[in-house]
C-alpha cells in the first residue's frame, strides 16, 4: 500500500464590508486552477504554525500586514488524489487597508450573489473567470459569511 506524504495548506476567507476578497490566479500551467478566482493562500513551510503561515501568505499575495481580525474556522482533510490538509482562517480588512496585488492577474471583492452565480468578469482579461471548482470554497464560505 502506498501513502501519500500529507501537504499542509492555508486559505483565508479575507472580508471587506461583507464582499469576500478573491484573486484571479495566473493562467500557467502547472498551477492549480489557473485563470480562477481564488482564495489568499498557499503551502505551509516545514514546522511553520498555520497562523504564522497564513500571515505570510497574505503579506506575500497582496501586501497586507495588519488586519482587523484573523481568526481560526476550521481543518479540512482532502484526501481526494492527494493528502492535504487545509487550514481555513477568516480576516477583515480595516477602511484604511491597501491592497498591493503582488501574485495573479487581478483582485475583486465578490458579493453574495457573485459567488453564488460562481463566475466574474474580469476587467484584465475582458472574459468570464470562473471561481475555483475548490471543496474549501464551498464548504466553508457560508459558514464564514457574515450576515
């Protein structure tokens, strides 16, 4: 029997007046859902905390140091073709936050409705983006959903 090493992953649900921040994520291959809109997010570094990570990977994304809250959701094992364990956070941007969008093509701030229809225009590409085909997207985004 053959086991896969487990990869350890966080995302955060990142808010702004209750429109949830999504990138749209390069168009090269070899990276998972390219040419999607994605959550902030990545691998985790060998020992690195999941709060440490996703701090990193936020400051890494989109330039973002401080934000109004960060808080732990929840754990996800995906065992579907490979072992990864996610590690889902939920953050608000403060008024004054600027966002400096350093990986993907573009940033948008995605409605209720947005999500739900699962696709935005992308005013880079002028073509219709998809949102990531991705279980933690529509697992946890109700429940982080503030109403």
């Amino acid at each position: 029997m053959q086991f896969n090493k487990l990869k350890k992953v966080t995302s955060a649900f990142i808010y702004s007046k209750n429109k949830l921040l999504l990138h749209l994520r390069d168009e090269k291959k070899g990276i998972v859902y390219p040419g999607c809109w994605g959550l902030i997010g990545g691998a985790l570094n060998k020992d690195e905390d999941p709060y440490d990570g996703i701090k990193r990977e936020i400051k890494e994304e989109i330039s973002i140091t401080k934000l109004k809250k960060l808080n732990f959701v929840d754990t996800f094992l995906n065992i579907k073709g490979e072992n990864v364990m996610h590690y889902v956070f939920r953050a608000c941007l403060f008024k004054s936050s600027k966002i400096i969008l350093n990986e993907g093509i573009e940033y948008s701030f995605f409605t209720k409705s947005d999500f739900l229809r699962r696709y935005k225009i992308s005013e880079k590409l002028k073509k219709k983006c998809f949102i990531a085909n991705h279980p933690v997207m529509k697992k946890f985004y109700l429940k982080t959903l503030k109403n």
